[in-house]
C-alpha cells in the first residue's frame, strides 16, 4: 500500500545521507519534498501540517545539524514522528467487562463490515479462546443476513437465528438476551452499512448503541477511499462514540493516506487492518512496524510472528533433523516454497526485509503464479527425482518441463535454485547451526534473497537487479530466532 509514498521519502532521505553535513536550509528543503509526497500519499492537510512543522522544528536543531550523522538523525525524527502521528503503539480490544461483551462494527456500505466481522470473530475463537456469537443487524442489503450465517459456517462461529420481519432495535436485543442464556463471551452487532449523510440509518445506528451499551464501537474503513475516509471518520463519531478503528485492502494499491490521517483526524486507535479476502486476513496494527516499513526498515519483528503462527512444527522438526545432517532435497524444498504461500506471498515478505523495499512491486505482482509454477515442476517429478535432484540429465528435464507446462530453463533455473539452498544449509551445519543462517540470506544466493535477488526465480523479468541477495540478518534477529 505504501509503495509509492515509500520510495519518495527513500529518494529524499538518501540525498540527506549522501551529504557529510547539512544546513537548516537542506532541512527545510527535504521537509518540503516530505510534505509534497504526503499530500500526494492523501494524507490530510491539517494533519500534514502538524506533521511537517513538528519534524522541522526537531530537525534545524543544533543538534541533529552539528552531529556526525545529521542525515540519520532527520530520518529517526521522521520515524519517531510517523509512529507518534499513527498512534505510538498497538492497541488490542477491550473486553475486560462483565459477559457478554459487545462489539458493535459500523461503517459504509461495501467497506467490508460483515466479512471483517466473521474475522474477528475467528480471532477472538481461535487466537483468544472465546465464545463468540455473531448477530447480524442488516435488514437493508439483500441477503445480508445469510451471508453473516455462511461466515459463520466457514469459520465454526456460532451465528443468532434469522427471523424475518425483525427490526434492528430488536434483533439487538435478542441477539443479548441469547449471548446471556447460552454463555458466550462476546457478542459481535454488524450493523447495516450506511452513507455518511443517511440521517434514518445514523439514528438506528445511536439506538442500536444505546440499547446494547457496546465495550468496543469499531468503524470499518476501507482505505481506498483516501480523503473521503477522514470525513467518513469524522461524521461517525459525532454520532456513536467509537473506541476504534479498522482498515480494509490494506494489501491493495491506495496511496496509504487514510492510515497516516486516521488517528490525527478520530483520536482513535487503529485496532486492525485487513489484509485480504481470506479470513485469517486480520493483523494488529502497531504502528512502529509500519513506520518501519513506510520508511524501508523492514518489520523484521512481524515476520518473525507470521512464521510462527503459519509454520507446520512437525515439518520444521523434521526440516531441522535433516539440516543436522546437511540434507536438502527437493520436498523440503517444496515445503518451504508451501510456507512462503501461507506467509503472504514473496511480495508480503519483501515488504518486511530490509533492503528489499524495491523489490516489492516486482515480487507482490507475480508471486503467486511463480510459486505455483515452481510447486508444478516439483509435482511432476518423480519420487525418487525428489529425494535425488542429481539424478534429473536432460531427458528427465525435458519430461518434467512438458508435463509442468514450463520450459527446461525454468527447470534449469529451480534445480539451481535448490542447489544454492542446500549448499547454504550446509554451510549451516559446518558454521554451528544458529551462526551460519546469515549464509543462507546472504550473498551466496539462497533463501529468499537468492528468490528475488539472485534471478532465481523462474518468469520473473528484470532478475539480478537486486545485485546478489538479501543484506546479512538484521541485529537481534539471532536472539529472536533462538527464542522459539
């Protein structure tokens, strides 16, 4: 989402570190560009203008400007800056009340309420071990109703019964009395989706409120809607009090500025933010990670937490015997490119490595079909082709190649792909286990910087661009690597 607003404030601050020393006039001069790019991100003016007048007033300061490193020291003021503006730190839900607690979600129509409804729901049970009962208040939308109960299905939640006729007032109130009787822990209220000037719909949205006295009010916002979700957010909370904030297509293509205003504009958390049309698409939001990343850090810290929740144990298990002995072949292969896919994609973890900011666009555009095309040619070998990569000569590639639907080369280019792979876990073994992983994400082309870097990757154009592979492994990475 960020890409653009990203690789502007990246030109700016790399002219401000290729420079020794600078002025309160070279300050001033990049600060205009950030406020440039900003705009252009849809950020809100007001809340631009906060921004670039506390940046500066930092940045011209004896200081950063007489310091050894002023043109890092602007770009930590900036960071610091970002994730103040966004909201300093995460913020979870609030349940801590008396059984049932109640979540209301508000919003406009088409935002994607009633899915990110089924998917907190999903949280709530799997990750927090709750009841969760989910109670649909649209009589509006067509088949609103029961497209909340076949959510409920798919993730297992239990969904109130429909009863025809019922008015929103009512339903809420029954919807209560349910979650009271049958012991659930929370109560999840979708209410109907609504234009922001619908005065009817706004005053069924209050006394649907009042009657329930909701724990959390949380508006859904899609960000793509840029500018205009600012004025959505402000017309909201005059009428309800909201508690916070949720983002929709947070994975899509909008300049990103409905994040950077939302807090500055509500005064409300961003809770969460959507990141797909699956339903195990919700991340907390925290706010340094995505300061980190609009500024190309990297979120080494949230992929970390995405390899735990999506990794297989008995796979690692079996993964980690095998590296202790230096083996690599061609199902543990496939399994990591099986884990790359449940992780996101190559272009979700691009987006979180340092270094590889630029190779975002490229990787996010096709990593699903190259992945899949990969996980074909694999397919198409045999058993003991797997087990034994060395044994694939000509004929055999040409077989694999025609019955995978690709060419020799790309067979060519994953068999040498595999082979950079395995001589990096060896080197593991050889190096102490912990202390030679930075082979495997380093020059030697392995791992996932030789995937996007190295030009290993099979119908990816403009391979080797990245010039040999991911930077060495970032400081405390180890630490949290021996952590789990």
């Amino acid at each position: 989402m960020f890409e653009s607003l990203s690789e502007r404030l990246g030109g700016v601050f790399d002219r401000l570190r290729g420079r020794g020393a600078l002025n309160e006039a070279d300050v001033r001069e990049a600060m205009r560009e950030v406020r440039v790019a900003l705009l252009e991100a849809d950020v809100a003016l007001p809340v631009v203008r906060t921004f670039i007048d506390k940046v500066t007033e930092k940045a011209v300061g004896q200081s950063v400007l007489k310091s050894i490193t002023p043109g890092q020291q602007v770009v930590k003021i900036v960071n610091d800056a970002l994730v103040e503006m966004l909201g300093s730190e995460a913020s979870d839900l609030e349940l801590a009340v008396t059984p049932p607690a109640i979540i209301m979600m508000v919003g406009l129509q088409g935002s994607g309420k009633t899915t990110t409804t089924a998917k907190i729901a999903k949280r709530l049970t799997e990750k927090d071990r709750k009841k969760v009962l989910m109670a649909s208040l649209d009589v509006n939308r067509p088949a609103a109703q029961e497209q909340l109960a076949i959510l409920g299905e798919q993730t297992g939640v239990s969904t109130l019964p429909i009863v025809a006729g019922q008015q929103p007032v009512d339903i809420a109130k029954r919807a209560m009395q349910a979650a009271k009787l049958q012991g659930y822990d929370v109560l999840i209220l979708d209410t109907a989706g609504r234009l922001h000037v619908d005065a009817q719909l706004m005053a069924e949205m209050k006394a649907v409120a009042d009657v329930s006295s909701p724990a959390e009010t949380l508006l859904v916002v899609d960000s793509l809607t840029g500018q205009d979700a600012v004025n959505v957010a402000k017309n909201f909370s005059e009428q309800v009090p909201l508690t916070g904030v949720i983002l929709t297509r947070m994975d899509g293509d909008a300049r990103g500025g409905a994040a950077l205003s939302m807090r500055a504009v509500t005064g409300k958390p961003i809770k969460f933010v959507g990141t797909g049309e699956k339903l195990d698409g919700l991340d907390v939001f925290h706010p340094e990670r995505v300061a980190g990343r609009i500024l190309g850090m990297g979120d080494v810290v949230s992929l970390v937490e995405r390899a735990a929740e999506t990794i297989q144990q008995d796979e690692a298990e079996a993964l980690a015997a095998k590296m202790a002995k230096g083996q690599f072949d061609m199902n543990d292969l496939r399994a990591q490119l099986q884990q790359m896919q449940r992780m996101g994609g190559l272009g979700a973890l691009a987006g979180m490595l340092p270094g590889m900011k630029k190779l975002q666009g490229a990787a996010s555009g096709m990593d699903d079909r190259i992945l899949v095309r990969m996980d074909a040619i694999i397919s198409s070998m045999t058993k003991k082709e797997r087990t034994k990569p060395e044994l694939l000569q000509a004929k055999r590639k040409i077989r694999i190649a025609n019955g995978s639907g690709t060419t020799v080369q790309e067979v060519n280019k994953l068999l040498k792909m595999h082979q950079e792979m395995s001589t990096a876990m060896k080197k593991i073994r050889k190096m102490g286990g912990i202390k030679g992983l930075g082979a495997l994400f380093g020059k030697g082309g392995g791992g996932l910087g030789g995937l996007l870097g190295g030009g290993g990757l099979p119908g990816m154009p403009g391979a080797g661009a990245a010039g040999g592979g991911m930077p060495n492994l970032p400081p405390g990475f180890e630490n949290l690597l021996k952590k789990k």
